[in-house]
C-alpha cells in the first residue's frame, strides 16, 4: 500500500470520525444529518446529470430507504449515548454484518482468518457495550447495532449497485433519497432543517470529503486494504473524547479494530 493511499485513507478515517463527534456534541443531532446528506447530494449533483443511475432503480430506491434509517438510527443512538459507546458499536458492527451477509446469502466461505477477526469483534464490541449497559446506556447500544446493521445492507445494496452505474452519481441519488425519507418519516418541519444549517453544512462537507478521499485511495490501494485501514476511524473517534475513556473501552476498540482489520483482509 503507497504512502499516498494511507495518508488518504487515514485522511478520511479521521474526517468520519471528525463529523460524527460534531454530530454527536450537537442539540438537534437528526435535523444535522438530514441537512448533511442534502448537503453531499448538492455537491455531487453534476454526476447525475453526467451519468444518471436511474437504470438500477429498485436499487436506489433500496439504498435510500437504507440510508434514511441509519440518519434515523444514528442520530437516536447518539442522543441516548455517548460517543465512545455509539460509536465503536456502530462502526465495528458493519464490517461484521457484512461477512455475515456474504456467508449467509452469498455461499461465500470464511478463512481462518475472518473467523478470527469476527472472535475479535464480537470480543471488542462486548468490551464496549459491558461499559454501556453498566452506565445506563441500553438503548443506544441497541440502536448503535442497529445502525451497524443498517450500514452492511447498504454498503451490499451499494456495492451492486456500481456494479452497472457511476458511483458517484449513484451516491448522490441515494443521499437525497435518504435524506428525504428521512425528513418525510421523522417529519421534520422546514423550520428544523433551518435551524440545523450551522451544524449540518460543515458535517454535510465533511462527511461527503471523507467519501471522495475513500474513493481516491481506491484508485491507489487494493479495497480489502483500504476497508482495513479505515476502522482506524473507531480509535480517531476515542481520541477526540479522551475525558470519558476507560481502560475497558479504549481495550475493547483496540480489539474491534484489529478484529475489522482481520475481517475484512
């Protein structure tokens, strides 16, 4: 792997980290994403109108649905929970869900090496979510998992999908989908998504750079690579609330990272 596509992935495992701890510190934690991911389909929007992707429309349709429940899961999760619980859990949980997936649908067959690393996730995010339900945080953990589950179907339905369309394009159609059943199924008032404009713009940017950083180190890096150096994410995320780590969760994201890495070579 190039000097150049780890400075990059590393570049957007810190971004994502970034917009989710401005997320989680913000009042209206939905109305931020919602504005967001409005705001990720704004700057992608000339893909679509280079290259639609309406040809995989069941597809699109999937995804957004996908996307408008992790904005809606996510944000339930962070306003019961703190960062360092919600997030290793949800961030962690996807890869894991995502093999389990591949197995359970797809016939595929793990290597020693991913049954190691699904030990070493389900280890790390059992360290976590012990520190959560001892603190009173049961219901975003659950939520966080959730979100985790929500995250492996959309990352499947999305990796289809650009398959046959531009991904870019494909993204941004998804985003606005996601977006807008979001707001439709949360029933967001006009005057919400306003007041969310501060916090939403700079996560919106963030989010949707991390993505094109991703993507850019794709081009440089193999994706088993790319995939496996992005749960460093998880320990970025620790590190920007070091005033409510505890040993247990800084040893349990540890383990989870290691267990991704393993999961996902």
């Amino acid at each position: 792997m190039s000097a150049s596509a780890v400075l990059l992935v590393l570049a957007a495992s810190f971004g994502h980290a970034l917009w989710n701890a401005r997320t989680h510190s913000g009042t209206d934690r939905l109305g931020t994403l919602v504005v967001s991911y409005f705001v990720g389909a704004l700057w992608l929007a000339p893909w679509v109108l280079l290259d639609p992707p309406f040809e995989v429309w069941w597809l699109l349709l999937t995804s957004g649905l996908l996307h408008a429940s992790y904005i809606t899961a996510l944000a339930a999760a962070y306003d019961r929970g703190a960062l360092a619980v919600a997030y290793p859990v949800a961030r962690g949980s996807a890869p894991l869900v995502v093999a389990a997936l591949g197995i359970g649908f797809l016939g595929q067959v793990p290597s020693a090496l991913t049954l190691v690393g699904a030990v070493l996730v389900a280890i790390g995010l059992m360290l976590i979510g012990n520190v959560g339900w001892n603190t009173g945080q049961r219901q975003a953990l659950a939520l966080a998992f959730t979100t985790g589950v929500v995250i492996g179907g959309y990352t499947l339905v999305d990796a289809r999908a650009v398959e046959d369309v531009n991904g870019w394009a494909f993204f941004a159609m998804s985003s606005y989908l996601g977006a807008t059943f979001a707001l439709i199924g949360n029933r967001l008032s006009i005057e919400r998504l306003r007041a969310s404009l501060r916090s939403g713009v700079p996560v919106g940017l963030a989010s949707s750079t991390s993505y094109a950083l991703i993507l850019l180190a794709y081009t440089r890096a193999d994706a088993a690579n790319v995939a496996t150096l992005r749960s460093t994410s998880i320990l970025f995320g620790l590190a920007l609330v070091p005033r409510t780590l505890t040993r247990p969760l800084v040893v349990g994201a540890v383990v989870t990272v290691v267990g991704v890495a393993l999961v996902t070579l």
